[in-house]
C-alpha cells in the first residue's frame, strides 16, 4: 500500500532544473521534489507521496493525519537509502 504522508518543509533548494526540500516527518527528514507545488515555502506542510510533494495543507490537518497514521501503525520511518543518480528521492 502507498501513503501520502503529511511533513513540514524545513529548507528549499533548486538544483538541476527541480525544485527540492528538506522535510520533516515527526523526526526523520527526506529530501522530496516540490516541482508539483513550487508555491510550498518554508515552514508550510506538504502531502507527501513517492518522494513528491502533492499539495499543501494546513499545520491542524497534517499534524491529525499524521497522528492517524502512527496510531495505525502505519508509519514506520525508516533510515533513506541513497537515491540512485537520476532516481527520484525517496524511491
């Protein structure tokens, strides 16, 4: 089963033609694309899905989804795997 995971973008950097982030997932970071929503700045949440950031949501509904997820044991974060060159983080 695939999950789109709510996290707070913590920096954001443009490289190669993409726009990435630093993201926070209660603890662990990952670097994900935000070429789907280049409109996400620091500090705001994303919907996260396959290394690619999905849309924007307030700080309320990604701290509730989240909260849900962990309850149901369906967040188990574990440490990246480095990306292959020209793989998407993440996956």
């Amino acid at each position: 089963m695939c999950l789109a995971v709510p996290g707070k973008v913590l920096n954001t950097q443009e490289r190669e033609g993409h726009l990435l982030a630093q993201v926070e997932f209660g603890g662990a970071t990952r670097e994900v694309y935000l070429d789907l929503v280049p409109e996400a700045a620091v500090g705001d949440y994303v919907v996260v899905h396959v290394g690619f950031a999905i849309s924007r949501v307030n700080a309320e509904e990604a701290e509730r989804t989240f909260r849900l997820l962990e309850a149901m044991g369906m967040l188990e974060i574990d440490p990246p795997a480095p990306a292959a060159e020209g793989e998407a983080p993440g996956g």
